[in-house]
C-alpha cells in the first residue's frame, strides 16, 4: 500500500512540474519579455538554488557560513571568461590585449566549469577553515568572500579577470525555461543527496557531533563534501546569475548578497528546502514587484526613494517575530501531505487547529 501511494505521490508531482514548465510557456508566449514577471521567475529560481545550496551547509549540516557571494562569484567570472567569443575578446578586455583566455567553451560545459572551479576553491579553502566552530568559521568564510572579490579586481589579473572593468557579450539566455530547468535539476540532485545515508550523516553531525563520531561518521570529512557540494551549486547559481544580469563584476558581489541568501533561508525555514525556493520567490517578488510604488514620491506624503527597504525590513522583523522557525520550519512540501491539508478544511482547518491546541496547552498549564 505504501510503495502505491509512493508511486502515486510522484506521478501527481511530475504531473505537477510539467504542469509549471507549461505554464511558462504560455506566459512566454502571451505576456511581453519586458514584463517584471519574468525577472521575479528567473531572479527567484536563481536565488532558490543558492539558497537551497546554503541550507544544504547551514539547515542540513550546522555549518555557519558566509562564503555564498565569494563561490558565486567564482563561478560567475569562470562562465562569463570562458564563453565570450573569440571575436569579441579584444572589445571586452581592451585594456589587456583581450586576454590570456583566447578560445570559448559551450555554453553547459562553461556551466560545469562554473561549479567545478567553485568546488576547488571550497576544497582548498575548507582544508585549515572546517576545523573552525561555528562563530568563528562564519567570519573565516566571510573574510574569504572579501579576499576573493578584492583579488578578482585586481589589475595584476585583469588579462584573466579584466581587472575592475565589467566582463559582457558572453553567451546568455533569455527563455525562463532555462533557468528554471538548471535549477529545478540541481535542487532534485541536492534533495536527492540529503534522502541518502550522507545526508543523514550531515543531519547527525548538526544535531550532535560527539553521537555522530562515536557512530564512526568521519566528521571532516563530511563537513568537507558538504562545503564543496553546497560552493558547487553556488558556483552555477554565479553562472546563471551572470546570464540574467548580461554583464557581470566583481563589486557585485557584496557581503550584502550573502546575508539576503542567508535571509531567505530563514524566513523560508532552516532545514527545508521547499521553504528556501518559498522564501526566494517571495523575497524577490516583495524587493523587484510588489513593494516597487513605495519608492514612488508624491502619490502618498511619506512615500520616498528608498522608503520600499524600510517597509520591507518591517515585514522581515514580523515574520521572524511570528515564525521564529520560518515559513515552513523543517517541513517539506508534498502531494499528500496538500491533500490531507485540504481534506481536514484548509485554511479554516489549520487555524482552528491551531487554536485548539492553544487552548489545550493553556488548559494544561492552568491545572499544573
């Protein structure tokens, strides 16, 4: 009965992802390439998979890192150096006699590239960093995102980077499609690692280190694969990061990016990954769409430039003052478990739940 049900949960879920890529075809196909809400899909499918690939270290393995712009970054750069065209070169490093760099890559294979130099970085990096606890390891990487960014624009290697100037006219996409399929892969393989016996390694080395050794987990070792998978996949959210903005450099890639990374997975739910891709479609709907007339002076007497920040940052202390555990918590979204949500009243049925559970621990406490 269970392997039917099993069977019969997946077939209504692929049902439901070709249902979504279908979706997008039409929108494609209906509302105008100009329109926000192709840059709200193709920003928030770009920042799932970077927040997806941080909670993988943060949610799943308690490791407190700050590193997400550094291996972004790299993996921007390395796809943007590696696909300019040959014919274009001497037009985009104009002031390095077009570079050392004199051949392109494909496009998927400049993607790869882009995760497998992110990886390297971790795995030289994460060597003397891993052996650092928590507080301390989260300054140890920030301090390597800064180093990486102030390195990338350095004019000693501007004949690979270009220095301080912008890298442009590689190869981009345009088609959402694209960019939700990429990152709808490299979340189910991110889910599929964290459903096998490593991810429950790196879920028993975050709930207990001292059980998980004595259970013969080798603690450094795991720590590692999860910082090299987690700087992998962040390399390719770089990559895919530098195809939608169509130009790319490195004073992007601010401390400021981590910590909105770092945001969403809280306000999505440390530990889940449904509510990592909730959080960054949310977070970019409310900062590129939904919160952009607050910026608009003159209709209302408060509204101001900038006034938009504000509000949201509001909105942000409310959720995490009301959802200390975020929108989801450590749940993960699943076909039966929305049918059941609709079968016991929905909505309406969660929140009388929800105060009945109140009033009975209200009970409790009262007879105590």
């Amino acid at each position: 009965m269970t392997k039917l049900n099993d069977k019969k949960n997946s077939i209504i879920a692929l049902a439901l992802v070709a249902g979504m890529f279908v979706l997008l075809l039409v929108l494609e196909a209906v509302v105008p390439h100009t329109s926000i809400v192709f840059t709200v899909l193709k920003k928030g499918a770009i920042y799932s998979l970077v927040a997806v690939s941080m909670n993988l270290l943060n949610g799943f393995t308690g490791l407190f890192s700050l590193g997400q712009a550094g291996f972004m970054l790299i993996g921007a750069y390395t796809y943007a150096i590696f696909t300019i065209p040959v014919a274009d070169r001497l037009s985009v490093y104009q002031y390095y006699d077009g570079g050392l760099i004199q051949f392109a890559l494909p496009s998927i294979i400049a993607l790869l590239l882009a995760g497998i130099m992110a990886a390297i970085f971790a795995f030289l990096i994460g060597l003397p960093v891993l052996r650092l606890k928590s507080d301390y390891l989260a300054i140890a990487t920030l301090g390597f995102a800064e180093i990486i960014r102030a390195i990338f624009q350095w004019d000693k290697l501007g004949v690979i980077t270009n220095g301080s100037n912008v890298l442009r006219k590689y190869t981009c996409y345009n088609s959402t499609l694209f960019y939700f399929a990429v990152a709808g892969i490299c979340i189910a393989i991110i889910v599929l690692l964290i459903n096998s016996s490593y991810g429950r390694a790196f879920k028993a080395i975050r709930d207990n280190e001292i059980a998980a050794e004595a259970m013969g987990i080798s603690l450094f070792k795991h720590k590692q694969m999860a910082f090299v998978i987690s700087s992998f996949f962040a390399g390719i959210g770089g990559a895919l990061l530098a195809m939608f903005q169509y130009t790319i450099q490195a004073s992007q890639f601010k401390t400021a990016l981590t910590y909105e990374l770092l945001l969403i997975v809280v306000i999505g739910g440390i530990g889940s990954i449904t509510g990592s891709c909730l959080g960054s479609f949310l977070f970019i709907a409310c900062s590129e769409w939904w919160l952009r007339f607050l910026d608009v002076e003159g209709a209302i007497p408060l509204l101001r430039p900038g006034f938009r920040k504000v509000v949201f940052s509001i909105i942000i202390m409310v959720i995490v003052l009301f959802y200390s555990q975020g929108i989801m918590g450590t749940r993960e979204f699943s076909v039966s478990g929305m049918i059941n949500f609709f079968k016991t009243g929905g909505p309406i049925g969660w929140i009388k739940r929800k105060r009945a559970a109140k009033s009975k621990k209200a009970e409790v406490t009262v007879n105590e």
